[in-house]
C-alpha cells in the first residue's frame, strides 16, 4: 500500500527539482517525467505562470512524496502509478515533474508541481478533499 505525504515549497523550487531529477536515483533520468513543463526548465515555467496568475504568495510548488513497501512494484509500475495520481489530483491544471526514485530499498516517486494552474491561474488548496 503506498503512502503519499506533502508539504509546500517556499524557497527552494530549483534546488529541489534538482534533487529529484537526480540521475543516480532515477535510473539515468529514465524515471522521469514532467507535464507542462520541461524537466530542465521547470522552475522557470513555474515562475512564468505565477507571474502571468500575478501570484504574490509565499508558495511556490507542492511537493509530494509517494512510498511504495519493498517489494510492492517496479520501478516502471511505480511511475505508472504516480503519472495517474498526479492526473487525479491535478487534473491537468497544474505544472508537474514527477520522478520514481530506485536508490533506497523502498522505490518511491517525488511529484512536484505548481502552486498556481496554468489553466485558470487558480491556486492549489491542500486539504483533506484533496
């Protein structure tokens, strides 16, 4: 049974899509994909769209973490699994990079997506509904 915990980016945005697009822990970068945006320039795309929302707030992405047990899956069922919760939570409204990493003996995905839709410019609210 996965487990998914989040928490917001207030001023790291760069260095943390850097950490997950690391190419040691995602298989040369095999395991990675990004919708909206691309995985080298997501942090610009980000910006731009809070821009263009005129965003002043203090959150700049989400970034969620999604555990998979030892054993549970493969790497590529694992970012499967991650492509359809992020279409599911987001619903294509939102810039994402999502990455599974295969470093540790658990594989585990790491989306992180805007905090404003590119769609309608609407925020993104984390609560229980979501």
């Amino acid at each position: 049974m996965a487990v998914t915990k989040t928490h917001p980016i207030k001023s790291t945005l760069k260095a943390a899509i850097d950490y997950i697009l690391n190419p040691e822990k995602t298989d040369g970068k095999l395991l990675a994909s990004s919708f909206g945006c691309g995985l080298e320039t997501a942090d610009i795309e980000f910006a731009w769209t809070r821009e263009a929302a005129g965003d002043r707030g203090t959150h700049l992405g989400r970034h969620l973490i999604q555990s998979f047990a030892v054993g549970e899956t493969t790497p590529e069922e694992a970012h499967k699994i991650g492509m359809e919760l992020a279409g599911a939570v987001l619903g294509g409204k939102y810039e994402f990079v999502l990455t599974t990493h295969v470093d540790k003996d658990h594989l585990h995905n790491h989306l992180i997506f805007n905090a404003v839709s590119f769609v309608d410019y609407k925020k993104y609210h984390s609560n229980k509904q979501s």
